[in-house]
C-alpha cells in the first residue's frame, strides 16, 4: 500500500513526493526534524515538537509562523489518510532552493511530514533492561548544530552503528570537556540515593520533549531532580541509567560496555517512571 504524505501544504502519494536537487536539505544537511509518537490518532506533544522546531529554524534556518506548519488537524487528517492509530510520525522543514550556499532570491523552505507503524522496542528491553557503549565521537560546545535536531546526522548514525556493533542499543556520548551529554538518539539520565540527574541543557544537550516530560513528572510524584554537570565516574557509580525519546519513552541500561548497573538489574525508579510516563501519554491522547 502506498502511504500518504504532506509535503508543503498538501496531501500526495509517496512516489508524488517530490523536492528540488537544489533543495538545501538535500544539498547541504541544512534541515531540522522532529520524530513524534502518535496513539489513539493522536501526536503525543505535538505542540513542544513543533515549538522546539520553531527555536531551531529561528536560530539555524529562518524564523517560521506557527501557520507555516501543519498544526494537530493535519497531523489528524495525515493518521487518518494512513489509516494509523499509532504512529511513527516525522516533521521535517529544510531551508528549500539553494544555489551554491545561499538561498536563491525565490527559496521558500520545504516542509515535510510523514506517518508510518510504530515498531516499538522490544518487551525484553524494558524488562530486562539493555547494554550501551561510551562513544569514541565527542560534542562540542562550539559546534553551531549542538542542542538542536538536524538533518546533520551521519555522526550520530555512525555512533549508533558503534553500539550495534558491539551488540549495544545505544552510544553514549561526551563532550570535548569529558562531560556526559547524550546518547546518539536519546537523553541520558542517572540515579543516585534517590536523585534523579541529567546533563543539563548548556551541557550542551537537546532539549528532548521526553526529557522534560521526565523531569515534570519526577518533580510531580516527589522524586529530587538535578540538571548538572556528570563525568564518566558519575555514570558508572550511578545506582539506575536510563535512555529517553518518544519512540523509546524511557528505557533502563543495566550494563555500560562491561560495567553492570544495579547489578545487572532495571531498577525501581526507572520502572516507575516508564508507567507514569506511558499512562501520561494514554491519559492525554485519549483526551484529544
């Protein structure tokens, strides 16, 4: 069955999706994008996908309306067209016709968004937990795409690509300054005595929609949270390591290359806030 798609304001076949050669996504990774998961024909979040993609655009591309994007009846009518209820869903807006390394006189930018089956991870991985590895790439502070979701993503790719490899689910990632960031596709956080640590966002970091959800709902159910500095040691003393993105929502690692976490074990703290978070998202698209 050929999917459906919305590609700047309107709705076409997937073959009918067409961009220019010069489209600068295509020609120099200059685009941003969001995943979102969607259930019950509902994109969880939908609004902070689509304002931490207006932040971006404002800083890296150029400054974009909210009517410049689809809002939730596109996104609705997309489910719908795809006939999907719970979704994989992919917002992504590129800085359009270019010539050489400017804009032509006529770019306008190109937005794109598509819905497919969710394939969510595996039971076992959240029973049972999963391995990462410490990536061999660093972020820098200085990188003018870091803390944002770019197009620009053969690095992380090949960071994934280390961890499966290694038979690992993920990479985690540090910066030029040894700081703990990120993983490749995730936000990384740590328990330790009952406190909930993250890397803080000037780290930097992607401000991940799953992260703050995380963090809201740690502070709702009495948990101490703290965004701060974390080294290697701080990782691998940690009593619970857990991943966060829409797909994964909040997956626990038990083992950092040969280093168990809780020996070996998910721990308590991850294990809640996976059903708190997974009943915030049933609660609030079942709303819609």
């Amino acid at each position: 069955m050929t999917g459906i798609v919305y590609l700047n304001g309107r709705f076409v076949s997937e073959p009918d999706a067409r961009i220019s050669v010069y489209d600068g996504g295509w020609l120099h990774g200059a685009g941003l994008f969001e995943t979102m998961r969607a259930e019950n024909g509902c994109v969880f979040r939908l609004d902070s996908h689509i304002e931490r993609l207006r932040r971006s655009a404002s800083k890296l591309l150029m400054a974009i309306e909210p009517e410049g994007l689809p809002d939730h009846s596109v996104f609705a009518e997309l489910l719908e067209r795809n006939s999907l209820k719970a979704a994989r869903v992919r917002l992504m807006v590129t800085a359009g016709s270019m010539r050489g390394h400017t804009a032509t006189d006529d770019s306008y930018l190109t937005v794109c968004a598509t819905a497919s089956n969710l394939s969510p991870y595996p039971a076992d991985f959240y029973e049972k937990g999963v391995p990462v590895i410490l990536c061999d790439f660093h972020v820098s502070p200085s990188d003018p795409l870091a803390g944002h979701k770019t197009t620009c993503y053969l690095p992380r790719l090949l960071g994934l690509r280390q961890a499966q490899q290694g038979q690992c689910v993920e990479a985690l990632w540090f910066t030029t300054a040894n700081r703990l960031a990120e993983g490749s596709i995730s936000n990384v956080f740590i328990a330790k005595d009952g406190i909930l640590k993250t890397p803080p966002l000037d780290t930097p970091v992607l401000p991940g929609i799953t992260r703050g959800i995380v963090l809201e709902i740690a502070r709702q159910i009495g948990i101490e949270v703290q965004e701060c500095p974390l080294t290697v040691n701080d990782l691998l003393d940690a009593d619970e390591v857990l991943l966060t993105n829409a797909i994964m929502q909040v997956m626990p690692v038990i083992r950092i290359e040969k280093h168990d976490i809780h020996n070996g074990r998910v721990g308590p703290l991850g294990k809640r806030l996976l059903q708190e978070y997974r009943t915030r998202v049933k609660e609030e698209c079942m709303s819609k």
